[in-house]
C-alpha cells in the first residue's frame, strides 16, 4: 500500500497479463470501490504509463458481463445458458464427475487446460499442477509461444538475461527484428528514443509494415520464415568483409570455422531471392550492424512461429558475439530476460507428485486429442480450463469446437467472462481479477519484481485460482500441507530471497515500494561468462536437441548426434512446410502465405468483449496487399473468406501495402461468436516448430476470394 487518507488509499498493483512489460500500477481505493487504476510513476522501466489495454481496466473489473457466481449449464452445449448454483454444489459436481471418470477411465481421462491468461507466479500458468499432478491427471504442455526462442537461445548463451533492456538508451544501432514495439512492448520504445534522440539508428526487419515498422529510420520487409537465411546472409558478408570482431571471437565463443563455412553456403544473391530483400540492403546491413557499436537485436516471439524457427533464432542470435556487440553497456540481444528470476519452480510446480508415465498431450494440438485423431487411451473425458480461451487461442478451432460439442466430455471453465470456451462448460466457476487478489510478478521483458497486493475485496463469489484449487484440493480429500498454504506464505516461497539477485530485496520493501530490480550487471558478457557447458557462446551447440527438449550434452562434434533424431547445432535455414519450395501443389491452391498479428487494444484474446477496447480496436479484418487484391477481384470493404483445407473464417478485407505481396494479415484475438464467421484460428495448423514444440502459427497457407 503506498499510502491511505480517510476512506481513500492507494495500493500496489502490478498487471497481470501476457505481455514483457509487467507495468507497475497504482489502485486507488474509496469506500472498498476501486476508482482509478494508473501506472506507478516511480518504475524505471515502466515509468508511470500504462498501454490502452489496461489504462482503463477497472471497465473489466466491475463489467455487468463479469461471472460472479458459480454456474451449472442447463442448456445445449454451446448455448452459454447456465444456472446459479452454490460453490458447494459445483464442488460436489466436479469431485463426482472427476471420481466417476478416474474409476471407470483412469486419472489420464481428465486433462488441465491452461495458460498466460494470468501471468503470476501465485495465479499463473502453473497454479493448478500440483492438484493435477497429485490427482495424475494428463500433463499439459504448454508451448504456445517461447519455448523454440527460449531452446534456440539457451543453445547459444544459456540462460543470460542478455543485454538489460534499461541499457538500450545507450545503443547506437538497433534491431528491431520481428518485433512490433509499440503495440506490444510499448515501454521499451521510451529506451529506444532516447537513443534515436542521441544519434542511434532503429532498424525494423518484418514482413508487416506495423505501427513500429513505420515509426523506425529503415523497415526491411522479408518473406514470412526466411529469418534464418537472412540472418545467415548477413554472417556471410560480414565474414567475407572482414568485419568480425576476431579477438572476441577467438576468446569467447566457439565453433567459428564451422560456422563460417556454413555461411558461405548464404552468399546474398542467394539470401535475396529467398527472403525478398535486394542485395544492396542486405550488404548495407551488414555492414552497418557490425560496424556501428554498440549494436543491439530485440527479437519478437512471432519469429519462432515458423517450421524453421528455432534454426532461424539460432542463426540470429550468432550475430551480436559475431561483431563483439557484447562488449558495450547497450550492445548485445534482448530476448527474455525472465533467466535471472530466482523463482523456485519446484514449489509453484510440485513436480515430485507426478507419476511416472503419465503422459503428456500438448495443448496445441486440443482439438486433435479431444475429437479422437490423436488415439488417446483413455481418452479424454474431463477438461478443467482456467487462464485461456482455447476457442479462439488454439489451431483448428472447428476441431476444437467438435471436441467440446461432445456430451460424454465434462468441462469445468474458471473465467471472468462467457467466452467462446465458457459457453460450452458444464460448470463454469468465477475467478478474481488482479485488483482483487495477492500476487507476485515476474517478467519476460524487464528485470524488475513486482508485487501486486490486493486493493479490494473479490467480487459475488470470485476467489483467486490460489484459493480455488485449495477447495478442490480439499474437496477431493488431497491431505497433504502444501494444498493449504495460505496466499501470503506463498508469495515467501516461491521466490528464493536468498538468491545473489534478490540482495537487498524483501518482502517489505515490495510492500513499501511496489517493485524490486535484480542485482544484475549491466553488461554480462564484455568478457564472454556465458552460462554454457563451454563458458562461451556456443555458434556450433554442445547441447543436444531432438526437437523437444534441450540437454547439456558437452559435445564436441555433430558426428556424436543421432541421424535424423537430432537437430543440427549450426544454424541454418528451414524453408517453412507450407510453401512453394516445400510443397508446390499445395501452394497453387493456397498461394497466400497467412499471418496472426497481436491486437492493439486486445491481450491475446482478453478485452474483445468490452465495448470501448473493441470498437478502439475495430472490426475483424484481413489485411491484403493491392496487387494480390487485384488478381482476385477483391476491394476495399469487401467481406472476403479466408480459407485452405483446415477452416475458413470471413472478414472485411482491408486493401494496403502494409503487407508484401503474397502474405495476408489478420488481427488475433477477437471472439469467435462475436465475430462475423470465425477466427483466424480456423485456419491455422496444429503443428510445431522445429524446436521447443512451439505452435508454427506462421506457417499457414490460404486463399481469399469474395463471398457470394
């Protein structure tokens, strides 16, 4: 709390949702009613402002559409009509219909759905495991985004922070590579001025011209998935021209030789022709890359979500030891500095309480399990979702809505609102929003620890996912004492204070303060110190790599890898699956390579339904360039479909050159039933990338052709 006057106070909050920058917030209080919610002005990083998602997010705590009581469906699945009932009677529901389930199936037959619709270590993506993994439910993998950045880039740096991203006001040459800033990393762009004020020149590399790409010095647009090429054919001219910084080279890294002979496979007439871009940029990149120090790289996670995206991460984050950027306060790559946070895992996880064998079902490819074309045995009866909306989340979204649709399959949904995934539960259950429950925050985008303390009590019945799995614990006769440990000692635990970061930092100076920042150096790396088996960057990987997980392995050579198991430790390009060079009869049926891009006003798919965001926001649409809207008769306004074999969903279509040719855009995060006909989900592939098991979003092909 940072202060109280009569009725009125103001509370320490910290946002909860999916998103880098974990702004600190202020609440204030009158009269138990939360009035104002606005950023903490004194936050280094986030600096007072919040993003427009959540500058007006009381709208979302006290909406009349809020669930506030628990519900029993009475209706047809999928018709969103529902009963109140007590929580004593939905817990009831839920132990019968989980224990009839596990004595005739197995505990395998009920399956968690979850992921970042709250971000908290208390509330967040792990909250309901150790109820889960204590019952022996299905394990979830959870690899919708970062897990193939995360793997491409532990097999180059380990587990650094990298480059501090308060440090970017003292870049020179900066790369915004896949990575739209302004709409979802708004709070580094004040960094990222203040060194274009003092001379630094932004560089934006992606295939959409976005509302960053259009405000940086030079935007290079490149073919969707031929990242790794470029950043290959970049290697290429800076090795050929001499232009690496050959002493940090020689002491901190290693597997250069092999690295450089790679590169020579990349030459740029070559790298042109794949990614689009004319030879005289990729030469004038490269040289200014690597010869304006210091240099800094802020990769986006939509560059993993290709078949070739790990590859392609891997190749890219070669680059800033290359050039020696890590030599200087601002030089090096931001990826997510989430590496330092001393969160102890295993009690957030409880991972002793799995069973050996249980199996695992990734949660990307839901629709597949729950309609039966993964052979699950015992298949699934039971889904218990809670932080997502996989409706409009998940690939092959009619598959999921067929999965759902099925009457043997008992749904539990905890939510604040009806959404597309709510409306086909059994049981629906009201969570609390972030004004109403004790949480702690960490970040994938700055180095700061934030504490977000309660401002007012829950709403109706809401309890926070904390509280929630304690009753079903209790309810389901779960013993053991960590399922009654209370909000307040967890925020204790599942951080280690005693952590050489954390000097300096407790409990009641969050309280006092709102936020911490780690003991970090700023520049990590002047003299290599990569967290490695090596100790340097690893250009030719001595981790081993199948494709799923990342093992140290302290090997020398590729020869010690496993034919066809293993991944290649050089990068390299990976052409994406759905494309003319992989599949040319494919592509004359889809000729239009598909991308998602993040919502404005929308947190993947969080505020769609409030009336202020979406008409900020505006209609669903498919963004398409003149020349292909041109060949298909197609004009501004018009509703087109969008399709290919998996789905189809229909949109306005806005006609610009905000897109290169041959790729279409549409916005993600809109609900389905509040759309015109589907979402873009409808189209996409539950398939993976080539490393971490991450959702190859990106690789999807459609047509566009005018609705009758």
């Amino acid at each position: 709390m940072v202060s109280t006057v009569g009725e009125k106070k103001v509370v320490h909050g910290a946002c909860p949702h999916d998103c880098p920058d974990t702004c600190a917030m202020l609440v204030t209080v009158e009269e138990g009613r939360a009035v104002k919610v606005e950023g903490n002005p004194d936050h280094p990083f986030t600096q007072g402002t919040l993003c427009g998602k959540v500058s007006d997010y009381l709208d979302r705590v006290y909406s009349a559409d809020r669930i506030l009581y628990p519900m029993r469906r009475v209706g047809p699945k999928g018709s969103g009509q529902f009963e109140r009932i007590s929580w004593e009677a939905a817990l009831d529901e839920i132990h019968d219909r989980f224990e009839q389930i596990i004595n005739q199936y197995g505990a395998e037959a009920v399956m968690p759905c979850s992921y970042l619709g709250h971000e908290g270590l208390l509330n967040g993506l792990t909250v309901g495991d150790p109820f889960f993994n204590r019952l022996g439910a299905t394990i979830t993998e959870r690899t919708f985004c970062i897990s193939c950045t995360s793997t491409a880039y532990l097999m180059t740096y380990g587990p650094t922070y990298g480059t501090d991203p308060d440090t970017f006001k003292h870049s020179k040459y900066i790369i915004l590579w896949g990575c739209n800033a302004l709409s979802t990393n708004v709070h580094l762009w004040s960094f990222i001025q203040e060194a274009r004020q003092n001379g630094a020149k932004l560089v934006s590399i992606d295939p959409v011209r976005t509302r960053t790409a259009k405000q940086s010095d030079w935007h290079i647009p490149i073919r969707p998935g031929t990242d790794g090429a470029l950043a290959l054919g970049l290697m290429n001219v800076i090795i050929n021209e001499n232009l690496v910084d050959q002493d940090y080279v020689e002491k901190y890294t290693v597997g250069f030789a092999e690295l450089k002979e790679r590169a020579q496979e990349y030459p740029p007439e070559k790298v042109a022709k794949i990614t689009g871009i004319p030879v005289a940029d990729i030469l004038t990149l490269a040289r200014e890359y690597a010869t304006t120090q210091p240099s800094v790289i802020r990769i986006g996670v939509a560059l993993e979500k290709q078949a070739g995206g790990g590859q392609g991460i891997r190749a890219i984050c070669c680059l800033p030891a290359l050039v020696g950027a890590w030599r200087h306060l601002g030089g090096g790559m931001l990826q997510a500095p989430m590496w330092p946070f001393p969160i102890r895992w295993d009690v957030v996880h409880r991972p002793h309480l799995i069973q050996p064998g249980t199996r695992v079902v990734n949660q990307w490819q839901l629709g597949r399990a729950l309609t039966g074309e993964i052979p699950l045995d015992p298949p699934i009866k039971a889904l218990f979702v809670y932080n997502c909306n996989p409706v409009t989340q998940a690939a092959e979204q009619e598959k999921i809505l067929a999965g759902l649709a099925r009457e043997d399959l008992f749904i539990v949904v905890s939510e604040h609102f009806m959404t597309d995934t709510a409306d086909y539960a059994d049981i629906v259950l009201p969570a609390t929003t972030q004004v109403e429950n004790l949480d702690l925050m960490f970040s994938w985008g700055h180095t700061y620890v934030t504490l977000n303390l309660p401002a007012i009590e829950p709403l109706g019945e809401a309890v926070p996912n904390t509280e929630l799995f304690r009753r079903l614990a209790a309810r389901m006769g779960f013993e053991e004492e960590f399922f009654k440990t209370s909000d307040e000692q967890l925020t204790l635990e599942v951080l280690d204070w005693s952590a050489p970061v954390m000097q300096g930092v407790d409990m009641e100076l969050l309280k006092s303060q709102g936020y911490a920042k780690l003991k970090i150096d700023p520049v990590p790396h002047t003299e290599g110190n990569f967290p490695t088996p090596s100790g340097k960057c690893e250009f030719m990987s001595s981790m081993k790599v199948d494709g799923n997980f990342v093992l140290p392995a302290f090997r020398q050579g590729y020869e010690e890898y496993e034919p066809g198991a293993a991944i290649d430790p050089l990068p390299d390009y990976i052409p994406q699956r759905e494309s003319a060079q992989s599949n040319p009869e494919l592509a004359k049926r889809y000729p239009l390579n598909l991308l998602s891009a993040k919502s404005h006003q929308f947190i993947n798919s969080c505020f769609a339904n409030l009336p202020k965001h979406s008409k900020l926001q505006g209609e669903p649409r498919v963004i398409i360039h003149p020349e292909d809207a041109a060949i298909r008769g197609i004009s501004n306004g018009q509703i087109v479909k969008v399709f290919n074999d998996r789905g189809t969903f229909q949109v306005p279509a806005i006609v610009n050159n905000m897109t290169c040719p041959g790729v279409v855009v549409a916005p993600l995060g809109y609900w389905r039933k509040l759309s015109c006909a589907g979402t873009i989900n409808a189209a996409t592939a539950a398939t993976f990338t080539d490393m971490g098991h991450a959702a190859a979003v990106g690789d999807a092909l459609v047509e566009v052709t005018v609705t009758s």
